[in-house]
C-alpha cells in the first residue's frame, strides 16, 4: 500500500514538473539538434541546398550581410546536380537563384564560387567542400545552414573531412522566421521541422552514407512509369 | 533454483528475438516502405489531382496521366506562402508545379488551380470535398509520392465520407532515393520514417472515436492482466 503511494506520488509530481518545466525540456529536446560556431574569423561563407530550397531561412541576407562586414570574403555556394524541375525549365537553378539574390544584396558575381557536388546529400555536399579545402589549405569557412540541421551538418563534415579541416569549418544555424528553439513546439511546421531534423540525425548514427541511385531524366521517368502501370495492370 | 531457470529462459528468448530482429529487420523496413503505398495502376477519370509536395516526381506522373489519356484536367490546389515565396526567392510552389505540367505538354487550359491556400494535406482534402459538392458526378485520380498514399487514402476518405470511391490514388515513385534500403539514405529516412510519425499524428488530431475507443480498451485490459497476475498467489515476487 505504502509502496503504490509513493508510486502515485512520483506520477503526480513528474506530472506537475512536466507542465510547470515544459519550456526547458521542450528546449532541450531541440538543443542536441544545434551546433553555433559562429565566428568572426572566416575567409569564405558557405550556403547549402535543400532540395530545391535554400537551406536556412534568410540565408541570403546573412551571407550578403556577413560579406559586407568581410568584402575580401568569397561567397561558396554547394550546389546539386540538375533535377528534373531545373531541366524542365520551371525553376531556375540554385546556382541562379543565389547568384541572383547575392547581387540583389550586394555582393559582386566575382566573389561568388560555385562548388558542384555530385549528389543531392549533405555527404555529397561535405565531399565538395573538402575538395575546395585542399585546394586552399589556408582557407576557414563559415557554413550557413538550418538551425535544427545544423548538428546533423557538423555531424557529416566531421565524418567526410579530416581533423585539421574540419577545424576549419563553423557551422552558423540560421533560425527560422517562423519558429526557433525557444518556441518550436507552438507551431505545426516547428514540431514538424523538429521531428524532421531528429530522424535524419537518427539516420547518421544508424545508416551512414547511402548509395546514390541512377539519376532518370524527365523522359526516362515517363517511360518507367507507364512501363511500372503497364506490368502492374493484370 | 526455479528463479534461475525462468532467468535463463527469459535470456534465451530476449537472444532468440534479438537475433531475429537482426536478421530481419531489412526485410521489416522494406515492408515497412511497402505498406505506406496503396497506389493502384490508373484508371479512366474525369481528373488528376496534384497533391502538393515533391515536385521531382508528382507533377511529372500527373503530365503523363493526362498525356496518356487516363484524365483530361488537372486540378492544384493553391499552395500556401512559404518563407522563400514571400520573399521573392521562390515562385509558390502550386506555381512551380503548374510550370512543369505545361513543360511536359498538359494544356493551359486543362490546368485548374483551387484557391485556398492550403498548407498539409488535410487542407487539400477539404479543397477537393469542396470542388467535388460542385461537381458531384465526377472521377478523380489523386496522385502524390508512394509513401504518402496511404495517409493521403485515409485523410481523402475521412474529409469526402461518401464520396470517397471517386477517388484512386496513383503512385509518384521516389526515383531519387532507394526505397529499399531507405534507412541509409537522408532523405529515405525523411520521407518514410516521418510518414509514420505522421500517420500518428493524423489518428490522434482527426482520427475517429473508435480509434481512441479502442485504443483505450487494449490499455485497460492489459492494465487488468497485470493486475490479476500481482494477485494470483504464487505468481508474485
């Protein structure tokens, strides 16, 4: 009987710690998500895609802004192959999206370089990076990212680059406009973002690096397809 | 000596099911991929309609329904702003999509977006249950990515009740990651691992009594079984 008491009181006192210390756990949920390496002593600012977004809100107006405190700065800017959405001419590439929005902010096409890598991941975006850090062994860069990817991206650079260069490389989380740490649990697309951000955390421990599958062109997707309806159909 | 019996039985077993688990568990997350798509192969209807989302593959299978035959107009729903298109970096995404079917040959005129805003894919069944009290005689092929159709199927079926079998859903495959071994791959993990988490939170936020009812039943009587084996003389520790 004693004993289902104090069971009783510990379920009602975590119970009430829990509603009282949400915002403290809830912030601590998203913390292990966020690595802020932010630092003034940088050469190059790097941007990374989504796949087919800029990742990190307002990416641009940081980089633009992170230029002018630094003009002898070179913009890098990752980029992926060609999608099917870019060859079918309804979206204008990544590279011209971030060319065209760095001018519009300021920062001349000159200082801007275009680091092409061969898949649409952050290993693959990790592996062009690295290429440029052996080109320029000097080099430190500040990479611009998503806050909640931000220790996902620390993660795959420490895997892909060696000691020495990885040092030389701070990740810079940029908030969402929408939602941050502090309150990602109030909106939908938070809660979202963060579930998103944790199981591809999860997925760096469990799976590693994965095997890229052969890119299809818009017209070897059609015909997969109606081959794929055609077999399906009895 | 009774105790280190049932200890070691217990170790064995927690062994054997490990053990199994390893050897199995490709198969289980293959299956598990498997069983978010309930795509059938198209059927004749009177519309397609785009659900919003990955632009890489749904558009794509929408312009070749409606090239092929299976479906005259396609209907988009109006995607809601995200941070990129208020700022002018991006058009809307139902713009996008809109783009790449007329690339791909579907006419402007067989293209019909659906005002509205929308921003999941609850919104979408909403819009379509709306359009379909207008047009009630009407077949519609949905389309979405493969790990999306299920959720998709039980969401279009909750918002349109009745109207439900106007609705087939066809696949959009996720050409870009291996779906077969999506647990290694960034955006396998993403899409698949997250469609689970979603599934649950649909049943939660817009799932039916029953689902709670029940629920509740099976926690009730395992809470009983516990119970009634603390009782039971002889069984307690």
């Amino acid at each position: 009987m004693v004993k289902r008491k104090i069971i009783a009181a510990v379920v009602v006192v975590g119970f009430a710690g829990a509603v009282l210390f949400h915002a403290p756990l809830l912030r601590g949920l998203a913390d292990p998500l966020i690595v802020d390496q932010t630092t003034d002593d940088y050469d190059s600012i790097c941007l990374l895609p989504s796949l087919q977004t800029p990742d990190g809100d307002r990416c641009y107006d940081v980089a633009a802004s992170l230029f002018r405190k630094n003009p002898s700065a070179q913009v890098l800017i990752v980029v992926h192959p060609p999608n099917r959405i870019v060859e079918a001419g309804a979206l204008a590439s990544f590279e011209t999206i971030s060319r065209r929005e760095l001018g519009v902010r300021g920062v001349p096409g000159d200082s801007i370089l275009i680091l092409r890598s061969r898949w649409i991941d952050d290993w693959a975006a990790a592996e062009a990076l690295a290429g440029r850090l052996r080109e320029r062994p000097e080099s430190s860069v500040l990479l611009l990212c998503a806050e909640f990817h931000s220790a996902r991206v620390r993660a795959v650079l420490n895997n892909v680059l060696d000691p020495a260069a990885a040092k030389r490389v701070r990740v810079m989380p940029l908030p969402d406009r929408r939602f941050d740490k502090t309150n990602w649990w109030t909106s939908r697309r938070g809660v979202r973002s963060l579930g998103m951000n944790w199981l591809v955390r999860l997925q760096g421990w469990l799976g590693g690096q994965a095997a890229h599958p052969p890119r299809k062109s818009a017209d070897d997707y059609r015909r997969d397809i109606i081959k794929s309806w055609r077999e399906e159909t009895p | 000596m009774n105790r280190m019996r049932r200890l070691i039985i217990s170790l064995l077993l927690a062994a054997a099911i490990a053990f199994s688990l390893w050897i199995a568990y490709p198969y289980l997350l293959r299956a598990m991929a498997r069983w978010l798509d309930v795509g059938k192969p198209p059927r004749r209807a009177d519309y397609v309609l785009l659900l919003g989302g990955d632009q890489q593959t749904r558009p794509f299978v929408v312009a070749v329904l409606v090239n092929e035959g299976w479906a005259r107009r396609v209907l988009v729903c109006e995607s809601a702003p995200t941070p990129q298109s208020i700022d002018g970096i991006l058009p809307p995404a139902h713009e996008i999509s809109c783009r790449i079917l007329l690339n791909q040959g579907v006419p402007p005129d067989d293209v019909v977006v659906l005002r509205g805003a929308v921003a999941t894919t609850h919104d979408e069944a909403k819009t379509l249950a709306t359009f379909l009290e207008d047009h009630p005689n009407v077949r519609v092929l949905a389309v979405t990515s493969d790990y999306h159709t299920r959720r998709s199927r039980w969401i279009l079926s909750r918002s349109l009740a009745d109207r439900s079998d106007a609705v087939s859903f066809v696949s959009a495959p996720t050409d870009y990651c291996d779906m077969n071994r999506w647990w290694k791959d960034q955006w396998g993990m993403r899409f698949v691992a997250s469609e689970y988490l979603k599934l649950a939170f649909y049943l939660v936020r817009y799932g039916h009594l029953f689902h709670w009812l029940a629920a509740c039943g099976v926690l009730a009587i395992v809470a009983a079984w516990i119970r009634r084996r603390q009782s039971v003389p002889g069984q307690t520790h």
